[in-house]
C-alpha cells in the first residue's frame, strides 16, 4: 500500500478468512476483484496473505467509500459466491487508521 500516508487518518477492511476444499473459480474472482476496488472512488490500496487463515486489508478514504465498494454489484455478486461456494469462516472489521509508520523497503 503506497498512497495512505497522503490521507491520514484513512480506514482499513480487514477480511479474515477460512476457505472450504471446493475453491474452483477463486482466484479468478479475487483478481477481478482486485482490480475493480482499484477504479472505485476512495481506494488506496490492498495488502493479503494466506495460509490457512486468510488476511486481506482494503485501505480506504472514507466509511462512505467503504459503503460504495459493499453496494458496488459486481462486489455484490463475489459476496454471494463467497458465502455460497469458498468460505468456510469469514469475519470483515473496519478500522480507522489515525497513524502509520513504517522501516525498510
């Protein structure tokens, strides 16, 4: 995530995940995905990992963007299929980020 600093405080959607076994057309989504929140009006960036336990933060302007990006209907449509077909176990928190900081490259 390279452009937050410039927006301090800024908000952050932390998805936890556990996957089911069945995860056939994921990755495809997940990347679309990606490149969609990149187009919404607010974004400023992503970060994820995974093993088991999946951890993705969206980083965001405002809670109102945030709101937009939930409403968004291709997202919509993704949310279904998570629930429906990939996820064993989710969890979504927003947090507001009010200071960052950061070592090395």
């Amino acid at each position: 995530m390279d452009k937050s600093s410039d927006f301090v405080p800024y908000y952050a959607v932390i998805f936890t995940s556990i996957q089911n076994e069945e995860v056939e057309g994921y990755s495809e989504m997940a990347n679309y995905m990606q490149l969609l929140a990149e187009k919404q009006e607010g974004y400023l960036g992503f970060e994820s990992a995974r093993n088991e336990l999946g951890i993705s933060v969206s980083y965001w302007k405002s809670v109102e963007d945030i709101k937009k990006w939930k409403q968004q209907s291709e997202h919509q449509l993704a949310q279904k299929f998570g629930k429906a077909k990939w996820y064993r176990f989710y969890k979504v928190r927003i947090c507001k980020v009010e200071r960052e900081y950061e070592q090395g490259a």
